[in-house]
C-alpha cells in the first residue's frame, strides 16, 4: 500500500459556538463559511453551511465529527464526511489563543474523510481509502489529504 497525494483542503470556520458540557464532554459547533481544495485531479471551493460537531474531552483531546460539500472547477459536486482526532496541546492553544497559525506534525491531527457524489467523473472517489492531516491556519483550518492505493 502507498499513499498518495489526493488534495489540500482549506475550510474557513466561524466562531464556534461553545455547547458547554455535555455527557461525552464538552461539545463545539463550528459551521463552514466556505474554502477552496487543490490537488492533480480535482480543485475547486468548500461551500458554505458544513460544520463540524466537535466533542472535546477533559485531557484536551477533540473528536472532529465534519460534513461539508465540495463544488469542483468544473461543477461536481462531492460530499465529504470525516471523523477525526484532535490532541490539543500548547502549540495548538496558543494558535486558537492568538489567531495564529501550526504546522503539519505540531500535533495529532488526524482525519479520515470519505467522499460521495453522484458525478460520474469523480466517481473513483465513492471507492477511495483517505487519510489526512491538519493544522491551523488564521481563521481556518487546512488538511493534506492522501489516498491509499496498491
């Protein structure tokens, strides 16, 4: 098995809205103002009204719980959901603190998105394998998101 670069995924985020505790711990909603993605196949934007349903732990570890949709440049649509883990340690704190950005690696940041859509150009991806990882930019968050093949 390899992976091989699929795309970069940037997603724009609102303030999120702060649930307060809950009985899994405390939950998140940040809704998707919108975005682009790049990669060798497909590009285009994020469209506004995803979101992402975090529920965050008391050893500062969040479950990203996303679905957003795709619009490529040549008008597909692709939905994506993905689960995620989010360790949020000090560089990722003072990142959220100051509005500043992280690097891939600075923590684990871990996605594991699934793609659906009914374009029958992209259809390759309702049978893709995907990982990705993610960091902090000002005001979003971005993703390098691979696809395992033989």
């Amino acid at each position: 098995m390899n992976l091989t670069p699929l795309l970069t995924l940037h997603i724009d985020l609102q303030p999120p809205i702060d649930m307060g505790a809950v009985s899994g711990g405390k939950r998140l909603i940040l809704h998707i103002a919108g975005g682009t993605f790049q990669g060798a196949r497909l590009q285009g934007k994020v469209l506004p009204g995803g979101g992402d349903w975090v529920l965050a732990d008391g050893e500062g570890v969040w479950r990203l719980d996303v679905r957003l949709l795709l619009e490529t440049d040549d008008g597909a649509k692709i939905y994506v959901q993905y689960f995620g883990v989010l360790v949020v340690n000090e560089k990722i704190q003072a990142a959220m603190a100051s509005g500043g950005a992280t690097e891939y690696g600075d923590t684990h940041f871990m996605i594991q998105p699934r793609f659906e859509t009914s374009d029958a150009r992209y259809s390759w991806l309702n049978r893709a394998v995907t990982i990705g990882a993610g960091r902090f930019v000002p005001k979003a968050v971005e993703y390098q998101i691979f696809e395992a093949v033989n």
